[in-house]
C-alpha cells in the first residue's frame, strides 16, 4: 500500500495586505500492491554481494488522486493562483483544475532481478549500492476525473465530470538507471 502527500504554498489571493502571505495546495495519492521477493548473499566479513529476483503484483483499488487548494474559485477569484506541478512546486493563475481522479481497480505482474554490494562501516551500520532490471504489466479499469471551472457566460464555477477508458502497459527497464545508493542500520 502506498500513500503519497505533497503540499505546495503558494501566494494567498485573498490577502491584499500582506504580500508574503501564503496558503497551502495539498496533493495525496493512495494504490495498492505487493512485492514478494529472495535474495542471495555472498561474502565474508564487511564486503558483502547480494543478488536476487522479485515478483510484483498490483490489485483492487486502482488508485486516487485528491486536490485540496488554498485559494477558492469563486466570485471573488475566478481565476485562482493554483499549483500546476507538485513536483516542481510551480503554481499559476488558472481557470480550470482538477479536484479529485479515481481508476478503477485493476491487475498488475511484473518480475525484478537485482544485483549489489554492502559494505560495513561500523558492525552493524553498512552502505551500499543496488542496481536493477525487471519488467512490468498493468490493466487498469475505467475511472474519472472531477474538476471545476471557470464559466465566464453566466459568472459562476462549474464541477465537471470527465470519464476515463481503462488502459494497460508493459514496461521492461531498469528501475534504478544511476543505481541506488543507500545505507542501512541493522537491529
């Protein structure tokens, strides 16, 4: 299970007296999966290789989007300043965002080989580094998009409803192109 949740601040429109006032855009995402994997070790006292393989599977609920703004769109803002991107924390005026999205549940196998070394600093303090290749096969069902909007003809925000095709994928890469690096506390 994976739950995701990025916030952005943003300038407050509706504050005219002070120009650093800030308010938050909240983004949370939820999906479902499990991985299932064995690994394989080789080495003798602080040098230590591993290797191994995975089995992925994603099921049920499809997963969901919600979008919390700061600013309202209404009379007093139609166009509120929105975050575009949560990953580059950029925002903008707008007219038109989404509020929520929901796929369908769905079905998902990939397999994952792995390979990379451990080094212990200390005796149970290691560093290291993994390098992986694998493939993977979505079906996701039928979802939807809400979103409100701007209606300039009769001065109002709308909500819209926009249905969404189910769609499926196989990707077959390297997950970790740089690798990962990575170090780890043994209890």
């Amino acid at each position: 299970m994976s739950t995701q949740t990025l916030n952005n601040l943003i300038d407050d429109d509706s504050n005219t007296t002070d120009p650093n006032a800030k308010v938050t855009d909240t983004w949370k995402n939820s999906q479902n999966g499990l991985g299932l994997g064995y690994e394989f070790r080789k080495g003798k006292n602080r040098l230590q290789a591993f290797y191994g393989g995975e089995v992925n599977l994603n099921f049920g609920g499809g997963s969901k989007d919600e979008y919390t703004y700061g600013n309202s769109m209404d009379n007093n803002d139609s166009i509120p300043t929105t975050t575009v991107s949560f990953t580059c924390n950029f925002a903008m005026p707008v007219d038109y965002r989404v509020t929520d999205q929901k796929t369908a549940g769905g079905f998902g196998f990939g397999l994952r080989g792995f390979v990379g070394v451990e080094y212990f600093i200390f005796p149970k303090i290691s560093l290291g580094g993994e390098f992986g290749l694998g493939f993977m096969y979505n079906k996701v069902g039928e979802g939807e998009i809400n979103s409100e909007s701007r209606d300039y003809v009769n001065h109002r925000r709308d909500t819209n409803k926009t249905l969404i095709g189910g769609s499926s994928n196989f990707n077959f890469s390297n997950d970790n192109l740089g690798g990962n690096i990575f170090i780890l506390i043994h209890i």
